[in-house]
C-alpha cells in the first residue's frame, strides 16, 4: 500500500526544545522532511538558499500570497516569513512526513487550510525548567528570558488546540515518543479511505466468486 506523507506542525515555547527534537528525528529516520520557509529577509553568512530558506524580493513574495501558493505565511519585523505550498506537496507526494515548525497562529491557520494537519506541541516538564534552560543558554539577558517566560504564559492558552503534547524531558526518549506518535497517524483509518475501499471491494468480489 503506498503511503501519502502526513503534513505535521510542530509548536512550543521558545527554550522548550523544538530545534534539537527536530534535529534528532531527521538524523534517526528518514523518512521525514524538515519544510523550508521563503522569507524576504537578506541571507546571513552561511545560509544556502533552499536549504535555510528560499529567499524572495518583497515582490515576488506578495505575488506568491496573491497567487496562494503559500500554506501560511506572516511578517515579522518588516519581512515576510512563509511555507510555499508546492515544497511541501512534492515532499508529501514523494511519501516523505513533512514538518512545519511554526508558531500557534500560523499552526491554526495550516489545520484550517489543510484540516488532516497533525499538530503537536513541545512543552518541556515544568515552567522552572523552561526558564533554567533559557538562562543556560547564556546568549540572552534576564529582560529578554522575562519576556520570552510572559509569552509562553500567552502561548500556553493555545495548547488545547493541538493532537497531542509532547513532554520533552530526555531528548532521546522525546524523540522516538514523536516518531511513534506519527507512524500511528498513518493508521487512522481517515487517512486510509483508498485502502479501505480497496479490500471491500475484494471482499464483495470474494463474496461474488463464491456465490
């Protein structure tokens, strides 16, 4: 039975875990793909084009909204950030599992579009630890950590829209948990309408043959 990927989006605080679980799970399996988002923002050093991102004139970008060839897309700080639709279709087509880590508006906005979405949510097990892992990070002052704790209080109201909710305590573990998680998707029978009326469809022939 060949195997249509599944689009996933994958939310959480900031200093919860995402980037490393994602990281993890590409490495373990490969069955997966990360999506790479279009921005207008200027490439810093290092960055590939489609690699880091695909990188767009504000003009082109606008026309890709006006052509709706973007699943979500929003601008931060004078520069568009967004998924083009056509990456994560070839991906899903090609069978691969496709991640979107994004924020809870964009995450609703992908269900809304493309109601089969599974959304996830990474929360690691307690506010304490979230703040110690934003101090250990050592990159920012304890104004910025206050006001990344303040929104994750606002984000935390958002949770209950998401499918599961993935406690990331020991990374490893966290990361086969979500694997798990997602190979079990493959079985919801709503997602399996083509195989499903393919064996009936045995069945009634078996049934006819016999007869």
């Amino acid at each position: 039975m060949e195997q249509k990927g599944i689009l996933i989006v994958v939310s959480g605080f900031s200093g919860a875990g995402k980037g490393t679980l994602m990281k993890g799970l590409l490495e373990k399996y490969d069955n997966y793909a990360l999506s790479i988002s279009a921005t207008t923002r200027k490439p810093r050093e290092g960055e590939e084009e489609g690699k880091a991102y695909f990188f767009k004139e504000t003009e082109e970008f606008e026309k890709m909204i006006a052509q709706d060839e973007l699943i979500e897309y929003a601008r931060y700080v004078n520069n568009y950030y967004g998924t083009p639709r056509a990456y994560v279709e070839e991906q899903l087509s090609k069978g691969k599992d496709v991640i979107l880590e994004i924020e809870i508006q964009g995450a609703l906005k992908v269900k809304e579009k493309f109601p089969e979405t599974l959304l996830l949510f990474v929360t690691p097990p307690s506010a304490a630890v979230l703040k110690e892992r934003l101090v250990g990070r050592g990159t920012e002052t304890m104004e910025v950590i206050e006001s990344r704790m303040q929104r994750a209080a606002e984000e935390a109201e958002g949770m209950e829209a998401y499918d599961y909710l993935i406690v990331n305590d020991d990374l490893d573990t966290c990361i086969e948990e979500m694997h798990q998680i997602i190979q079990g998707e493959h079985r919801r029978s709503f997602r399996n309408r083509q195989f499903m009326a393919q064996i009936k469809e045995e069945l009634d022939e078996n049934l006819k043959g016999e007869s």
